[in-house]
C-alpha cells in the first residue's frame, strides 16, 4: 500500500468522521427526550465503533486502490477506469456518512435520516463489492462498515418509529 494512497483515505475518513462529529450531540434535550429502542447499544458503542470502522474504511480503501494502480495489460483503460470509479463512490460514501449526523442531529429529522441511512447502507454494500473485486482481502475486511451502516439503518427506522412528531423541534 502506498503512504499517499492510505494517507488521502485516512484525511478523507478523517474529515467524514470530524464533519459528523460537529453536528452530533448526545446531549441535547431534544435527543434526550427521544424514546430508543431497547436493543440501542450504550452510547459509549458508536464512538468506538465508528472509529475502527473508519480506520477500517481508510486502510481497505487504500488496498483496494492499491491493487489496481497499474494499467491492465490491455492497454491500461479499464483499470483506470475502474479506480475513477471506485474514487467516486467512496467518496460518495463518505458524503453520505458524514450527512445522516446533520439530518439527524442537526435538521432533527429522524424519518429523512432512517431513509438516508438506508441510501448509505446501500451505499456501503456497493462499495464493499468493489472492494471486494480489486482485493478480496480487503474487501472482506470491510464488510463489518456495511454491516454496521445496515444496523444504523435499522436503529434509525425505529427511533423514527417511535418518535413520530420529533421532526425539527428545537
């Protein structure tokens, strides 16, 4: 893995997880009011959590682009390609990721939040699959990022559920 590589996903991971650290906040009366399902890890969970998947995003980004840096033999096209590709959609993700912290916390949406949860599990799907096509190591190891994204998913659909008149009261 090359230092630039991992260093430009570990700044983009980095910069995702500070932009929905900004907007989040626990404390709040408004999210302290909310009803939580009972299955609701502690809070201590989603910092810990969210760091090693970051790292892990970062690290797995990295390989993968890694493993595709040269041109293919056939004239180099495709794999640049799909690197180009492959770029967008992580990047997409991250914007993605770092959005559902606004939606939620800060625009106090929690039923926009539960659907753009479901867009960025989607969206880690995807990108885990192409992960997985440029390092199935890696790709593998990033499997846990849209497992959890799936279960935030999940969360978010019941707090809405359970909080039907919470949208946007400050």
């Amino acid at each position: 893995m090359k230092l630039l590589t991992v260093a430009w996903t570990a700044a983009a991971s980095a910069a995702t997880a500070a932009a929905g650290a900004v907007a989040t906040d626990p404390d709040s009366r408004w999210y302290q009011r909310l009803r939580k399902p009972d299955w609701q890890p502690p809070a201590i969970a989603f910092p810990v959590v969210w760091t090693a998947l970051y790292a892990d995003l970062a690290v797995s980004s990295a390989v993968a682009l890694d493993r595709k840096d040269a041109p293919d033999p056939e004239g180099g096209q495709d794999g640049r390609r799909e690197i180009r590709a492959y770029r967008s959609a992580l990047a997409a993700n991250l914007v993605l990721n770092a959005t559902w912290s606004w939606v939620f916390w800060r625009a106090r949406r929690p039923w926009l939040a539960a659907a753009e949860a479901a867009v960025l599990a989607a969206s880690s799907a995807d990108l885990v699959r192409r992960t997985y096509k440029l390092n199935s190591s890696a790709g593998v190891a990033l499997a846990p990022y849209a497992l959890w994204c799936g279960f935030a998913t999940a969360l978010s659909t019941a707090v809405a559920r359970l909080n039907p008149g919470a949208g946007g009261r400050r």
